[in-house]
C-alpha cells in the first residue's frame, strides 16, 4: 500500500478547498494528490509531474477515480513553467514537491536504489537519461567518485571506498548493487559497520543524487515556484537529506526578505511518532512552507508550525 509522509500536515499547509487547482511535481505513487483532490471536489485539478514513466502509469492507476480532474505530465520538474503554459493551467493555488524516493523505487523499481536487493547499478528516475550509477562507477576517475561521495552523500570514508572501487574495478566490471555493498564494506573500518544507519547508505544517497542531478534541479525549480503560484498560493516542500534541506531553508529565507513570501514554518516539521510507527521512511522528511505574500496579508490561522504544536 502507498503511504504519503506527511500527509496530514501537507493537507494542513497546503490548505486545499473545493474547486481550488493545485500542482504536484513529484506526484510518485500519488498517496499526497489523492488527498488534495478530494478536499477540491467538485471542480478542483491537479497538474501531476514525474520523469518517471511508470510513476506516471502507478499515478493513473491509483487515481483511476479522478480522472476528469487529474493532469498527468511525464517530464521533468525543472520545465514547471513550460509544463504549466501547455496546459493552460492557470490559476495555481499552491505546489507540493515531495523530493524523497517512493517504496516503488526502493522495492518494485529493479534500478538499484536500495543496498538490500542485489539489482543492477541503475539508479535513474527518468529511464530516458544517458548517466547511470554503473557509468559513474566504472568509468569516472578516483577524485570525481571521492568528490561525489564526499560533497553529495557526506560519506566520512569517500576516499577509502573510492579508492576500493577503483582497484575492484581493475579486476572486473562493478555492475550490481551487492558487488557495490562488497566493496564499500571493505573500505570501511570493521568499527563503522554495525551502526544503525547501514554503511552503504551514504554512499547510495550520494551516486542517487549524481545520477539525477538532483540538487541542481532543486536550484531551478525553486524560483519557478514563487513565479507560478497565485497571490496568496502555498509552496510545500519535503526535503529528505540536509543537503536538501539547507538549499529550501536559505532559498525561503532569501525570498522572505525580498517580500515575496511569508515562511509559514519557524522550524521543518517533522514526523510523529505515530507516523513513525506506520511508516518509518519518514523519518528523515522535513517539511517546509511558504505562502506568496501580497501587502498586509497574514495567512489565517497562523503559521503550519502552530497548526502541529
């Protein structure tokens, strides 16, 4: 079953209400877009984006029910505004960007997202692209892997195990996720590989972002946002990693200071321990929020923050 993170307070920030349209950039298995499209009946739409084909088909079938006022785009977030002009769709009162992988990924996907399946070295969302973990891997010189470990996965050990994929791969092709796992395990320290955060994980997370550029694309969608949402529209943001995290936190604050937003989030909400009990993926999510802000308007009922005290 698909389970949103965060879905109470996504619903409670975005504040939905019937016959409002909303966009959702990472729509995934569309657990976040059923829930807004049925506080917008009757006549409510969601525009609904992932460079994922077969999310885009998950969506279509999960939402089968909402069909008249359901938009689906198999693009890129980063072409919002280009998205946005095609479908005519206008006005947009608010815009949700879940950036954490789905469970599809993790366990349906064969890609080789997760270390606990032995898959090949894939690790694209958009199938269409050319650059693969593999690539990166097998081809990319000593300093280019430490760099990414280090810079994207801030992986304390990047240059041990980008020294140890070096000498593995001159004895043969490192080409699924279970050689990958052998190689970083003996690169690290035997202290370091009983932790509770496995001891791939960083290392997955850092080719994971390489892959998709995602930290850069987050550069471009950002503004995009502010420009498309109506006056008084929301932005919702679920971050996963600090990397993230720190990118929406300063973007929201220099926006803030140019007037063009009020921060609706002091501080990230973060799961309950309800929540966390049910789906404990959410533990790392961070949500962030901001309305677009025209002269002395103060959104009602105050701040998300005091909505989850």
């Amino acid at each position: 079953m698909h389970i949103p993170v965060l879905q109470k307070e996504v619903l409670k920030c975005l504040d939905p209400k019937p016959n409002e349209n909303f966009i959702d950039c990472t729509i995934g298995g569309g657990g976040h877009t059923k829930g807004i499209l049925e506080k917008t009946k009757p006549k409510g739409k969601v525009l609904g984006i992932d460079s994922d084909n077969q999310q885009i088909e998950n969506s279509k079938n999960y939402l089968s029910g909402f069909k008249k006022r359901l938009i689906l785009v198999n693009d890129s977030y980063i072409n919002l505004k280009t998205i946005v002009r095609k479908n005519n769709f206008y006005p947009v009162k608010g815009i949700l960007l879940d950036l954490g992988m789905s469970g599809w990924h993790l366990e349906n996907s064969g890609r080789g997202f997760s270390f606990l399946r032995n898959e090949s070295l894939d690790m694209r969302y958009d199938n269409k692209a050319c650059l693969t973990a593999r690539e990166i891997i097998n081809k990319w010189d000593q300093q280019e892997i430490e760099r990414v470990l280090k810079e994207y996965g801030e992986e304390r050990f990047s240059r041990e195990i980008a020294k140890a994929i070096i000498q593995a791969r001159k004895e043969t092709i490192i080409q699924t996720t279970s050689q990958l796992v052998g190689v970083i395990k003996k690169a690290i320290p035997p202290r370091y590989q009983h932790q509770p955060i496995h001891y791939a994980t960083k290392t997955f997370q850092a080719l994971r972002i390489a892959v998709n550029d995602e930290l850069n694309n987050l550069k471009k969608i950002l503004p995009q946002t502010i420009e498309i949402l109506e006056n008084q529209g929301r932005l919702v943001i679920i971050s996963f990693h600090s990397l993230e995290d720190r990118l929406v936190k300063n973007f929201l604050r220099e926006e803030a200071k140019k007037k063009t937003i009020q921060i609706l989030t002091k501080k990230p909400i973060i799961a309950s321990f309800q929540e966390l009990k049910i789906n404990p993926r959410s533990r790392s999510a961070k949500l962030r929020a901001a309305v677009k802000k025209i002269k002395n308007f103060s959104p009602a009922g105050g701040t998300c923050s005091k909505l989850f005290l």
